[in-house]
C-alpha cells in the first residue's frame, strides 16, 4: 500500500470560463478525479520535464564543447601539416591553397 503524504500547501490560479471548460473537458478524457487532481497532475508533469530538459541541454552543450575541442585538435594538426609541407619546398608558397580562380 503506498505512502502518501499530507498536502498542506495550497496553490491557486483564476480561469475564465472559456479555460475552465477546457479543463473539465480534459479531466474528463484523461480520467482524472477533479480538476485539481488534473492541474496538479499537469503542473508537476511540466515542472518535471523542464527540470529533464534543463539536465539535458547541459550535456548537450557539454558534448557539443568536447567536440569543438576536438576540431580545433584536428585543425591545429592539419595547419601544422600544411606548414611542414610548405617548409619542405622551401619557397613558403601556398599556391592553390585557399584561393579562388
């Protein structure tokens, strides 16, 4: 048999008529047993998933930094390539290299 623990906060917010019918009639298609049943239901749902969501857009931005890092290692090896290729011809020319015609 569950836990429950008491309720002793109260959260309040004012609808027109138009919202409050909207309400019932989600109530009444999702099976819930009153409106404040239904509100509550959905406001910690909400809370949840932007909590969910704030967590994961941290380890995107995470994974999205490690791979910048890992671009700027390859770069870093492609110039230096770039600049022992140019040595070993000796004139420093980078004919073709990065130009239009």
């Amino acid at each position: 048999m569950p836990v429950y623990r008491p309720r002793t906060r109260l959260v309040n917010f004012r609808v027109n008529e138009e919202e409050y019918a909207t309400l019932l009639a989600a109530c009444s298609q999702n099976g819930a047993r009153s409106v404040s049943d239904f509100a509550r239901l959905a406001v910690m749902r909400q809370a949840g998933a932007d909590e969910k969501n704030a967590v994961s857009m941290q380890w995107r931005l995470a994974a999205l930094g490690h791979k910048m890092s890992e671009l700027e290692c390859r770069v870093l090896q492609l110039l230096r390539l770039l600049e022992a290729t140019e040595s070993e011809r000796g004139d420093g020319s980078r004919e073709g290299v990065g130009t239009t015609r």
